[in-house]
C-alpha cells in the first residue's frame, strides 16, 4: 500500500522495538540493530525470525520501499530500518542468528558410499511430499559414510517408517532421530 501510495517509507508498529541480532528470549545478549538490508532480512525472515513475513519483505524490496519497525507501546523509540544496503557500508560477517524450534534431523549410519545411493534415500521422501532442508554427508571411510539431513518437525514420524525401510534396502546399519 505504501508503494502505490508513493509513500517515503513504510513504518510497522509491533509487540517488538525493532529487529534484534537473535531472538533475545533465547540469547540475553542479542542486540537491536538500526539498520539492516533487504537482503539480509529476507533470509532472516525464512529462516525463523517473525517479526516481519517474508512477502512483506520481498515487496518492500521490490518497491524499493524502506521499512520501519518499531514498537507500538514505546514511545520515541526509533526501531530498525529495513532499506537497500550503502555499497561503501562495511559489511559484518554475521548480522543476526535464527533458530527454528519446527526442525528434525535425521542421520542414517553406514550408508554405502556408491553413486545413486543418495537417489535411494531422497526419492521416497519426495514421493510422500517431505520436504528436506539441509544435507550433511561425512567424509567416506572405508567405503561407508554417514548421512544427516533436516526436515520439519510434524514429519519426522512419517519420514523414519521411510527411512527404516530405505535403511534395509540399501544396507545402511542405523537411523536415528533427533527433534530437540
């Protein structure tokens, strides 16, 4: 609405004074940032912090539309902006930290280190329509490696009868769960 407006900036009052580094219920010491890039917030946003939807985001971006968030019950409070990155801005390494609690991970041990093998692990999962986030394969020895890959929490029941299947056939030793 700001965009087709012509508005100067769009300012969103929130429970929260601003976008913080990481979520400050889980890390006392996060802090407010004044500023931030599109860009950053953008993965922000899709990886867990909830401040702002990630489609809010993307439009702002789109329109080139700078954002605001600030508190609704602090008054002067000057939130974060959201706007496009000074090119000549030093840029830090790590800009903020998310955490999503919805995330399980799975880890099948021994698997045969053989080419299609990762075939045989994924193709099941993506005709049930699982969705797997990341991929984490160890260095093989002695022909074996093990595998671990991450995927929403509420699938994790359906994905192990899968995976112990897959297990058997493809002679890996083990398959454990972790959704902590």
């Amino acid at each position: 609405v700001a965009a087709a407006l012509g508005a100067e900036r769009c300012e969103i009052y929130t429970n929260v004074d601003g976008i913080y580094t990481a979520d400050p219920k889980y890390v006392p010491a996060a802090h407010k940032l004044d500023e931030i890039g599109f860009e950053e917030m953008l993965e922000m946003a899709s990886l867990g912090a909830k401040v702002l939807q990630i489609r809010c985001v993307e439009f702002a971006h789109k329109y080139q539309m700078p954002l605001i968030v600030k508190s609704a019950f602090k008054e002067g409070d000057k939130g974060t902006l959201i706007c496009e990155e000074d090119p000549n801005m030093e840029q830090p390494v790590v800009s903020g930290i998310m955490c999503d609690k919805n995330q399980a991970k799975i880890t099948l041990k021994e698997v045969p280190d053989q080419p299609g093998i990762a075939a045989n692990i994924f193709a099941p999962l993506a005709h049930a329509s699982i969705s797997v986030d990341m991929i984490i394969q160890n260095v093989s020895e002695q022909g074996h490696t093990d595998l671990s890959f991450t995927l929403q929490r509420e699938e994790l029941d359906e994905a192990m009868v899968i995976m112990n299947k897959v297990a058997k056939k493809i002679h890996a030793t083990q398959v454990g769960a972790d959704a902590k």
